[in-house]
C-alpha cells in the first residue's frame, strides 16, 4: 500500500481529508450566500439573473463547481467510514471541545449530516437541476435573452412549507458548521492557547452569520409575494 493510501485509510488522514473538504465548503457556502443574496434586491431580479447566468457560462466557475461536488461526495463517504471506524474502535471520536451545545453538535455530526444530505438532495433537485436540465422562462436584460432563473426561485419560495423547510435546514446547517468550524482547525493541529479562542469565536459568529443570511432569502421572498 502506497503511503497516500495509507494515509487516506487511517483515521488521522481520513479525518484530515474531512477537514480539509469541509473548509473548501465553507468557503463555498461564503460565496453561494453573498451571490444569492442579490435575490433581494428590489430589482425583478435582474441582479441575480446576470450573476446566475455569469456562473453558469464562465467555464473557471464550472470547473470550481465540479470540485464542489467531488469535494461534498468526499465529505459524505469519509464521514460514513470514519463513524464505522470510530464505532469499531470506540473512543476515537470527532475531536470534542468544550461547551454543552457544541459536545451535542459533535456527538449528532453524523445526525446532523444527514439532515443537510435530504435537504441537499431536495435543494439540488429544485433549483441546480432546473437551472441546468429544466426549462426556464427568458428574460430580457440591456436587450440580451438569457434565462429568468429568479422566477425559479421566486416560485419555489412562495410555497410556505418550502420556506418552513429551508428555515429548519438551516438551524441544522448553524449546529453542524458550528462544531465542524472549530473540529476542522484542531484536526489540523492548528491547537494554540492564544488562537483556539480566536477560531472558536470566528466559527461561532460565522455559523449563526451565513444560516442567518441564508434563512432570510427564502423568508423575505416569501413575505415580498404575500
Ligand atoms: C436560501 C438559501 C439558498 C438559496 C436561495 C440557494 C440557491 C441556489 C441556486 C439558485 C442554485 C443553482 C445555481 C446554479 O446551478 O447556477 C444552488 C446551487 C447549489 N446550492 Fe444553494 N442555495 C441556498 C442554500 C444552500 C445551502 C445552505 C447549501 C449547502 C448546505 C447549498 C448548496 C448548494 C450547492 C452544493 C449547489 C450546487 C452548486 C454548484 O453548481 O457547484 N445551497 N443554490
């Protein structure tokens, strides 16, 4: 066995391999919610259309967005072996830290993964697939036709259920990257007296930040169509 797959098939490496996928998808969700919160903008959607057409064709943007998914399936199977190996073996859990809410997180990381796979799945299904494969309505912006995907969205929130459904994923999103935040640091060896706080309090205040900008798209739109 070679020593990367050595690595890859220990429990450290596996680990590190988790942490390291899970930060490139923080950095995503950073960026997924700063583009999806032109949404708001009381333009008919205009703004969002240019940027979800912009994403759509920039051919750097696609190769990102296959990494994106490489790196979520990744994610999810590393996780699924390290709890196998981790039940095994007993004991050698996520790295835990201090605190009665996120010792909760990080005994349910697998629970709480879960959740976030289903709402993927749905999420995915409603907006990527029909952006990608579906057919959207056109539009007309500074005398270009491109597609009207915010009536897509705009739709899909106007359902109260959807919204309910996103708001719920999102407190589960706010409790998995809390623990994921400071698990992927200390995993890493990244263990200082004077810098743990500092990352504890980024990860807290990022955690409570993005689902909170996020959950706000679906329940503005929603009140904007009453
Ligand atoms: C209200 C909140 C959200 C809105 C309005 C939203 C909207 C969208 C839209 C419109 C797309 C399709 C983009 C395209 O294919 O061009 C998309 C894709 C995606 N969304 Fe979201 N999203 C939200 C929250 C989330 C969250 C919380 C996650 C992860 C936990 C997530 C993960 C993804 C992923 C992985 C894709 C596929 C991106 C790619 O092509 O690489 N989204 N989202």
């Amino acid at each position: 066995m070679s020593w990367f797959s050595k690595t890859l098939n220990s429990t450290i490496g596996r680990k590190i391999f988790m942490s390291l996928t899970g930060i490139f998808l923080i950095l995503f969700l950073t960026v997924h919610v700063a583009g999806n919160l032109q949404l708001l903008i009381p333009d008919g959607g205009k703004a969002f259309n240019i940027y979800a057409h912009t994403m759509g064709t920039n051919p750097f943007i696609q190769v990102v967005s296959k990494l994106n998914f490489a790196f979520i399936i990744v994610h999810i199977i590393w996780s699924i072996l390290l709890t196998r190996q981790n039940m095994a073996a007993r004991g050698v859990g996520y790295a835990a830290s201090s605190g009665a809410s996120s010792k909760w997180n990080s005994r349910n990381m697998g629970a709480l993964g879960t959740v976030i796979l289903i709402f993927l799945i749905v999420h995915l299904r409603k907006f990527w697939y029909v952006f990608k494969f579906g057919e959207v309505p056109t539009t007309t912006i500074d005398g270009a036709e491109v597609p009207n995907y915010f009536l897509v969205v705009n739709e899909a929130y106007s359902y109260w259920y959807y919204v309910v459904f996103y708001v719920v994923c999102l407190i589960v999103i706010a409790g998995h990257l809390n623990h994921g935040f400071q698990s992927a640091f200390q995993t890493l060896g990244l263990n200082h007296k004077k810098y743990t706080p500092f990352i504890k309090a980024v990860g807290a205040l990022y955690s409570i930040i993005v689902p909170l900008l996020f959950a706000l798209i679906p329940v503005m739109m929603f009140l904007r169509n009453l």
